[in-house]
C-alpha cells in the first residue's frame, strides 16, 4: 500500500477503513482489510495496532487476542516469503458495529494525520534487507504479548502503539520511527515481563 504523490498524510487509510463493507450494520475484519486494497503485511499490521488501541474497539474482551492471531498468521507468511496472504475464513469473520468503527475512525484522524506529516524516508538501512526481518521478528513478538495483556489492564495499548509506530516507519521508510518503536517494545517486554514473574512468584509464594 504505497501513498500516493497527491496524499501528505494517512488520513485516506481511514477514508477506506470507514468505508468498508456494503453499508450494513456490522463490519466484517475481511470488508476492512479488503478496503485497503491489497493484503500486505505492513498495512494489515497498522490495522491491527489502531483497533488494538482505540477504546471504542480495543477495549472489546477478546479483540487484542485476534489482532495478535491476525499479526501472527501474516507475520509468519511474510517471513516464508509471500507477499500477499491467505487469512482464514472464521477471522475474516469477525465483525464489529459500523457506528462504533465510524466513531473510531474519527478518533485517531487527526493523531494518524499528524504522524504522516512528520515521518519522511532516512535511514533506510535500519529497515532494509535484515533490518526489515528484525522488525518482522519484534511485531511477532509484540503480537504474542497480546494474549496475556489481556488480563493486564492497559497494557495491550503498549503493544498496540508499537505495531502501529512499526507499520507506519515502514511504510514511510522512517529507520528513526522504528527505533523509537524498538524502545516501545523493549518498555513493553520489561513490563508484562515484570508482571507475569510478580504473579507466578506471588502464586508460588501463596
């Protein structure tokens, strides 16, 4: 999904997402991510991380857990070398209300804008070639964070911003914004890390 030359910012992303499906009540993940036109890896792991933050949606018992799933299953794809991918039928599934995605969409406009306005190509070689893999390998391992975050209140919004400052550096071809998001993710392990180890210490201690 690459931006074209008349569009400065992300905003026609949300444009699309908004738009998904045939005007009915209800959504389905597979109209979302058809909308973006094509099912490339960096685009469908920037959903992921923007439904996984947004309160209207992330909130949602058992929607950080599919956007791990979605992010696994593509991220293990684009490490075998595809480029578009196959999703399975029940994820595709999947749906949620159009007034509450709507309602989202709005949310973030103006926070996703701003970010396409800042971010511009340099230091690519952070994320060409084996860097490209490292970021692949850190968004898998962001995505595994999401089961147990569900039981950890706020946290799958750590993991959620890191997916999103990931996709959104590779698809400007920002090598600075992927740093950041390493130290996202870093925060991010150090902290459910700390966490699970408290609980399994508290659970022996008791």
């Amino acid at each position: 999904m690459q931006r074209r030359d008349d569009e400065s910012t992300f905003g026609w992303l949300l444009d699309r997402v908004a738009n998904a499906g045939q005007g009915g009540e209800r959504v389905s993940l597979g109209e979302i991510i058809d909308s973006l036109g094509e099912r490339a890896f960096w685009p469908v792991v920037l959903l992921a991380g923007l439904i996984t933050v947004l309160p209207l949606i992330g909130d949602i018992p058992g929607v950080p857990s599919v956007m791990a799933i979605l992010v696994l299953v593509c991220g293990v794809q684009r490490l075998a070398g595809r480029k578009h991918y196959w999703l399975p039928g029940w994820l595709l599934r999947r749906g949620i209300g159009r007034a509450r995605l709507e309602r989202a969409t709005a949310a973030c406009r103006r926070p996703l804008e701003f970010a396409g306005r800042l971010l511009r190509p340099r230091f690519k070689v952070l994320i060409t070639g084996p860097g490209e893999w490292a970021v692949v390998i850190l968004c898998l391992c962001v995505a595994l964070l999401l089961f147990p975050m569900e039981f950890i209140p706020f946290s799958a919004n750590l993991a959620g911003s890191a997916l999103i400052l990931f996709a959104l550096a590779m698809l400007a071809r920002d090598g600075l914004l992927a740093v950041f998001a390493v130290v996202i993710t870093v925060g991010t392990l150090w902290l459910i890390g700390g966490t699970l180890v408290g609980w399994i210490s508290g659970w022996l201690g008791g």
